[in-house]
C-alpha cells in the first residue's frame, strides 16, 4: 500500500489523509507535575479530540512534551477506518513499551475509535496499553490516569447521546496561528457497510450552535482567519433550544431550530475576515439551501468535499450509502448551478467492495469523468470486523484486482486534478497565506476559496495576511504564482 499512499499524495487534500499523524510540538514548563505526549492518527475529528484531550489533561496538572521518552503519560489517538492504520498503532505501541522498559512509572494508552473497538485484547490480551478510553470518555481522563498510578488497569468506553464536549477550549496543536478546526457534532447515523464510525463514535449529536460561534469568535480575535467545521455528516446537523436545552447554559422560551445553512450563515457573520469551510457532506443531505447560504457569503469557501465511495448505484446499495448515481449527479449538478464551475469539488474512493463487477468499475471511472473532482482520498475496500458488510458479504475481489482498479482510479484522478487546475491559468485567486511552502523559504503558500494550496515569492507578505495571486502555472496538486495589488 506504501506506493499507492504515495500516489495519493499529489491529488489528496492537507490533513485527510487516513494514516497521516499530528504529534504534540511543544515543550512546555510552568512547573506542572507531569509531562503529556499525545500522537493523533486518522481523521480530522481525530486531531480535534487530542486539542480537547489536551485542554482537559492541562487543566489537570499537565504540560506537553514534544518526545515521548521524556512524558509521563502517552497516549495515542487512534483510527479504525482502515486495518494499515491499526497495525501502525500497534507498531508505535511496540516502541513506547520498550522505552517504558526502562521508565516504568510510564503510563501508555490507547484513545478514540480503535479503543472503541478492541479495548479488551489492547487491555488484557497483548497487554500493551494501561489506558483505554473511548471518543466520549476523555472528561474522565484525570481519573482514569489515577486509577493506574494506584496500579489499575483502567478503561471508559462508553459511548454518550449527549457528550459534545462544548464548554472545553481546545488546545490548539501543532497550530500554525491561521486555520483552526471546531468541532460542531459528534457520531454518525448513517450505517455505511463498511464503515465502523457508528459503532466506535456512537449516534449523532449537535453541538450548542451558540458555543460554535463563541468559538469561532475566540479564534478570529487570537489571529485565526479559517475555521472548518467537523462533524461526520455536517449535512445532518441540527440543534434545538427546546430538545437540547440541557446543554445550554441560557434557557429560552420559544423552540429555536438551527439546521447546518443557519449555523454556516451565523459563523459566516463572525467577520467577514474569518474564511469558514467544513468537512464531510453526505450526498443524500446536502441541500439547496446550503448551497445557497455559501453563495451568499464571500467568506464561506467555495468547496465541497462530497464522498460518492463509487459510480455504480448496486454497489452503492450494498454499501448501503442511500443515494443512486443518479441522485449523486443531481446533487453535483446544483452544486455547480448554484456556486459555479470553480467551486472546488473532492470525494472519496473505494475499488474493489463485495462483488463489484469490471463494468461496476467502469462506472466509477465514468462518474469521475462526469464530476472532474479536484481531489480525492482513494482506497481499495479492507474489510473491518464488525461492520455490516463484514457479517453480511464476502470480501472476495482479488486483491490485485483491487490494487489494479485503485491505480486506474488514481490515474484519471490525476489527468482531472491537472486539468481542473489548468482552469485557474491567468486567473487571480484570493489567497490566505498559511507559511512557507514545503520547498523553500522563499516561498509562502496558502489556499484559495476552493482548498487548492496556491505557491508564490515570499516577498515582505507574511501568514495570515489575505492576497490576490495571478496564477501563472501549475501541477496536479499546486497553483503557482505572483502577487498582484
């Protein structure tokens, strides 16, 4: 797989990737008793969650370190999606243990969807970890930390209906002072046959849309200027004063229903310096009036990431996604009706499910043709115990059949990728400037409205600031150009 997670590279957008990992990297010293070092695996909810585990362990008598030999406690955000992330978990555990070895008041564990899901062979079994703790348990971390400094093994998987985690601050790591993810719900509903989010993250539950704007409001007076919205399926929040009161701290006579188009519209309205993007959209509940609601704000970016998993709608039914091809066009043809052919447009991929025909395959190739993604995140199907099609379908496509689609898929990716940058040529692109390019340092980049990183001279422009790039060429994964006034 280590050469098509290259590939993917080129054509992926920034932090998606499935096994790509943000480690803690700042050494701190205000004289706290204990040192934390936290590595996040998966998703971008994954990296979210060590901010707010983060904030709750600093709240508790810890600062951070940067190397892992030198904390007291580590722990491990970890990703179910795919069996590769799981066995680089189980590699990274392997060397924490042999450092424990020789530092045995350490304490290691293991958090998110794959605690969810193995905690009792992490915990007993291989006896590898002294820590699980489930995506809704880490209000419980103190506690648990104290449980095995008295020589316990301790564990919190349990999975919440109300936890949302919206009266904690986050701790911003490995911050570059610019972009800033909040998290605006939790869980999924939506029972996709190969996907383990639902059982390991639990049911759907919106955040207060109050404490989303407080936060994002937080954030743009601290310097950030691009927020993303998180949630499994932010097409399906909804939050309302009279069902969800408990999580408010000011009560309200009258019922006030706010769907996702009203909370993108109230974040929107924070200042319009503050760019608001979000992640992931479900096919079957994106909405005109969200399309709408992002037409009508120059400040929410224009880009959907919109996941089709595949072209062909009896694949689609076994995977259970609830849409048709045919509902998947119609949603990309408003989106391009309403906001336009540069909206940028992503999905995700998998070649090779349960018995996917040559001609199934084909569909996909031909819907990609028909949608002309910007990027995308490109699998071929690994079968996770536990989901639905694991108990219901054989996984039997040979896996140099799935490796032979995957690369074919990969290929039109790129030819798309080049050709819809190609479209930006002698265009001017607003542009919000993130750092140095991964190049040079005479160079910044940045990213314009629909997530494309944009490269150009450094010049006297630094982060944060907003500027208008002439585009003067580019490759399947980067704009490049010069700053125009």
């Amino acid at each position: 797989m280590k050469d098509l997670i290259t590939d993917i590279d080129i054509v992926k957008e920034k932090d998606r990737e499935v096994c790509e990992t943000v480690k803690v990297s700042e050494n701190e010293h205000t004289g706290k008793e204990r040192k934390l070092y936290i590595e996040s695996y998966g998703c971008q909810m994954n990296f979210s969650d060590s901010e707010i585990v983060t904030s709750i362990l600093k709240d508790n008598g810890f600062d951070t370190t940067s190397e892992f030999d030198q904390a007291d406690v580590v722990l491990l955000n970890t990703c179910s999606i795919r069996e590769k992330a799981e066995q680089t978990v189980r590699n990274r555990l392997k060397q924490f243990n042999r450092v424990k070895e020789d530092k045995p008041g350490m304490i290691i564990g293991v958090l998110g969807c794959m605690a969810e899901r193995l905690k009792s062979k992490l915990l007993e079994e291989e006896k590898i970890v002294d820590l699980v703790v489930g995506p809704d348990a880490y209000r419980d971390l103190p506690s648990l930390v104290s449980k095995v400094d008295d020589g316990q093994k301790a564990v919190n998987t349990f999975l919440s209906r109300e936890e949302t985690y919206a009266d904690i601050n986050p701790v911003r790591l490995n911050s570059n002072g610019v972009t800033a993810f909040i998290s605006i719900m939790r869980g999924c509903d939506n029972m996709c046959s190969f996907c383990v989010v639902p059982f390991t993250r639990g049911r759907e539950r919106s955040r207060d849309p109050y404490s989303i704007v407080r936060e994002a409001r937080l954030l743009f007076e601290q310097g950030f200027r691009e927020v993303t919205l998180l949630g499994q399926n932010v097409d399906s929040y909804k939050w309302s004063s009279e069902e969800n009161n408990k999580a408010r701290l000011e009560k309200t006579e009258v019922n006030e229903v706010v769907n996702f188009a009203n909370l993108l519209e109230m974040v929107a309205r924070v200042h319009p310096d503050l760019r608001v993007r979000f992640s992931t959209s479900h096919p079957k509940d994106i909405t005109d009036e969200v399309l709408y609601t992002m037409k009508k704000y120059e400040n929410i970016c224009k880009y959907i990431h919109l996941p089709a998993q595949s072209g062909n709608t009896r694949v689609l039914e076994l995977m259970n996604r609830t849409y048709s091809r045919e509902w998947y066009i119609n949603r990309v043809d408003a989106i391009r009706s309403i906001l336009g052919q540069e909206c940028g447009i992503s999905s995700d991929m998998i070649t090779g499910f349960c018995t996917e025909t040559e001609e199934e395959h084909q569909d996909t190739l031909s819907l990609m043709d028909y949608v002309k993604y910007d990027f995308s995140y490109m699998f071929y199907y690994s079968e996770r115990p536990g989901t639905l099609a694991a108990k219901k379908y054989e996984d039997d496509i040979p896996l140099d059949v799935k490796k032979r689609r995957l690369s074919e898929v990969i290929s039109r990716q790129q030819q798309h990728s080049l050709e819809r940058n190609k479209l930006n040529l002698g265009k001017t692109q607003k542009v919000l400037i993130e750092g140095f390019s991964k190049r040079s340092d005479e160079q910044l980049q940045g990213r314009n409205s629909a997530n494309k990183v944009v490269v150009f001279p450094r010049e006297n422009y630094r982060k944060g600031q907003y500027v208008h790039v002439k585009i003067e060429d580019c490759t399947p994964a980067t704009l490049i150009g010069t700053v125009v006034d």
